[in-house]
C-alpha cells in the first residue's frame, strides 16, 4: 500500500535523499522497485525534475543542493510513482520563507497538474489559506472541518 498509494514528503529530506545518488537517479529510485525500464525511468525523472522546477539540478548529489531544491528533489521522488495520495509533514517547517513559499507552489502545481491528492500537516496556520479544505485536530481528535471558499494564491500567503 504505502509503495504504489502513498507518497510521502518529510520535513527533513536531507535524512531522506540518498546521498551518493544524484537527484535524478533518487527521483528514479521509486520507479526502478516497480520495475520501470530504464529509458521511462529517466524520461519520467527528467519531467519531474522539470516540474519542480530543477531540470538544471539532475546531475547533482543532496550535498550540493540547498534545503528548498533537496525538499523539490523529494516532491518529485514523492510523486513519481504516481500516488493515489501525497502525505507533506511539515514540508516548509526547516525552511526559509521564500523557499517555502516555492516549495508550496511545487505541492500546489503537482495536485493540480498530475490531480494527486494532497494532505498537506502544518503547524503554520497561514498555509491553511491555499487548501480547499482544512481539517484541524486537538489531543488525536478531529476538532473541526472546514471548506474554504475563498482559496488564496501560495503568493499572497504571508508568515
């Protein structure tokens, strides 16, 4: 369940990303347990990588990326088995806010360009603003549940 339905994207990716692989070869990783030839493996990891933003960045090992391209690497890898679901814990929390930001936009553009569903967990109340819905727990309980009408561009979010 968890290697063909769920991608996860974790607020620490360096711990996460192989670092003798480079960021497209950590993108393929996924692809190659499914048993992905490895001329769609690349071809797809390229597109990833293009999709976050990073085409330039393929060839390059976690170490030589900064922590807002290693949390693209991550979304790409997430994303690149095509997961019913991509679960994002805390993926802006070890970040600067301008990277954050970019990494919002990347979530943003992978839901709505490959139409995965996203659970996005924050502790940043601010970030609620760009979710069609929000659901908000107390002591391991749901508390509330709400839709939001009113969507706003990850751009105007501020924090």
């Amino acid at each position: 369940y968890r290697r063909r339905v769920v991608g996860f994207v974790w607020q620490q990716t360096a711990r996460n990303l192989l670092p003798y692989l480079t960021a497209v070869e950590n993108v393929e990783l996924p692809m190659l347990l499914e048993g992905t030839g490895a001329r769609e493996r690349r071809r797809r990891a390229t597109e990833l990588l293009s999709l976050v933003g990073l085409p330039d960045r393929a060839g390059a090992r976690p170490e030589q990326l900064s922590g807002g391209e290693q949390q693209r690497v991550a979304i790409a890898r997430a994303v690149a088995k095509r997961p019913d679901i991509l679960l994002c814990d805390e993926p802006t929390g070890a970040l600067d806010f301008r990277t954050g930001l970019l990494v919002l936009e990347m979530i943003e553009r992978v839901n709505r360009e490959l139409g995965t569903a996203t659970i996005l967990i924050t502790h940043n109340a601010p970030i609620v603003a760009m979710a069609d819905r929000t659901v908000t727990l107390a002591d391991g309980r749901v508390e509330s549940v709400r839709t939001n009408e009113a969507r706003r561009p990850v751009s105007e979010i501020r924090w």
